[in-house]
C-alpha cells in the first residue's frame, strides 16, 4: 500500500507539472486522459488529446505456409518494465507440453545475461536469445507475440505483429491494451500479472490450429485516421 500510494503521488505530480508548461498535452488514448484527470484535478478539458501511436507496417496476409511453431519477444531486455523473467517463468509451464515449440527473444539490455542464466536454471528448452535484430523475419514465421511488461504506454510490438499474423497475448496493465487488443479475436489480455493464467492462454494458441487474429483494430492507427487528429491538436488555438 506504501508503494502505490508513492507511485500515486509521484504521477499526481508528474501531471501537474505537465499541465503546468504546455498548452496542450497529448495522450495516446482517452483512457490516459481520464485518468489524468482523476489524478492532476480538472484542467481545461479541451487543452487534453488523445492521439494514438501510427501504425508504420503494412498489413500482410500471412499464410499457414510461413508460420511456425514459434512465440515471440520483441523489446529490451530490462528488468522495469519489461520483466522478460515472467515470459521464462511461464515457458517453464508450458514447455514440456509442447517440446516442439521455440521461444525467440529479439532485442537486447542489462538484463539479457541474468535471463540468460534464468533460463538455464530453469533448464528451459527451445529458448534463442538472438539480441539486436530486424523483427520482420521474426514476426512473418511466430505464431503468438507475448508482452510481459508491468506497464506500457501504446506498445508499438503489439500493432506489428497483428500486421504479421502473430497473434499477442499480454497483460491488462496499460490503459492502451483494450484499445489494441479488444476481443479474443485480436489477442488476449491477461490480469495483471498471473503467470498461471498467462500460460493457460498460451497453451490454449500453441495446442490449436493456427487461425490468424483479427486486424480489424490497425484501421484505428493508419495515416488517415491518425494525421487528421495531429492536424486538429496543432491547428486549435490553446
């Protein structure tokens, strides 16, 4: 309780500075706005916008073809906010139940040696630590992405792997992730922050068929739809 009341404290004022030096803020969703709201009081309600990040890959059709029995990690490897840990701890539950699987982790930071070592004490199987990479070859042959952060703002990996066909399994910790991942057919959310449940859904994605998600929600983040909300924000007189 100690902490959250901190955590909340420091927010409060966080906002109440930014309000304090800018004409205008911009969020990337109206729930962010709301809760900024909530914490910094009642500004001029017309000063706040809630811009989503823009979408920067073309949806691809994938195909069954080029998919593999593969799960994704796209980000670095830090401790806060990331905890890739969770994402070792989980494929330790679900590994023996699908010893054909892979588990690549793209990306790299401070904390890739102590996962590295996590993982070997965990005696996990099937786990790449490829580092620095491009994600496209990755995202085109992974069947699921899993996002494990104890917070987000609007993470970007989740848009792009639904513009490949991955379908992203994360937790219900950031405002944003009902606005990306809004049904079942998208992706799953998870409560914050159950590894029981967690692997639960990943088992359930690797133990069917491969069924592309739904990209429905990436009409939300394409240049027509995001450009004319920037336009309006830089236009209005604050």
């Amino acid at each position: 309780p100690y902490k959250k009341h901190v955590a909340v404290s420091n927010k409060r004022r966080k906002y109440r500075d930014m309000f304090r030096g800018s004409d205008k803020v911009v969020f990337l969703s109206p729930r962010y706005t709301e809760d900024a709201l909530q914490l910094a009081g009642a500004p001029e309600r017309a000063r706040l916008y809630a811009i989503p990040n823009l979408l920067t890959y073309d949806p691809v059709q994938p195909g069954i073809s080029g998919k593999e029995k593969a799960v994704l990690y796209v980000g670095r490897l830090v401790d806060s906010p990331k905890k890739a840990d969770r994402l070792l701890k989980v494929w330790k539950r679900v590994q023996p139940l699908h010893p054909d699987w892979r588990l690549y982790l793209v990306g790299d930071g401070p904390e890739r040696g102590n996962l590295e070592r996590l993982a070997a004490r965990l005696n996990l199987e099937n786990v790449h630590f490829e580092g620095v990479q491009d994600p496209a070859p990755y995202y085109r042959k992974a069947r699921i992405l899993c996002l494990t952060s104890t917070h987000e703002g609007m993470p970007m990996v989740i848009n792009e792997a639904l513009s490949y066909g991955c379908t992203p399994i994360a937790f219900n910790s950031f405002h944003a992730a009902e606005d990306m991942l809004p049904d079942r057919e998208t992706g799953r959310l998870i409560p914050p922050f159950s590894l029981r449940l967690f692997a639960r859904e990943l088992d359930e994605l690797m133990s069917g068929p491969y069924v592309p998600p739904s990209t429905r929600v990436l009409t939300n983040y394409q240049p027509e739809k995001v450009i004319p909300l920037w336009m309006e924000c830089l236009q209005e007189q604050p």
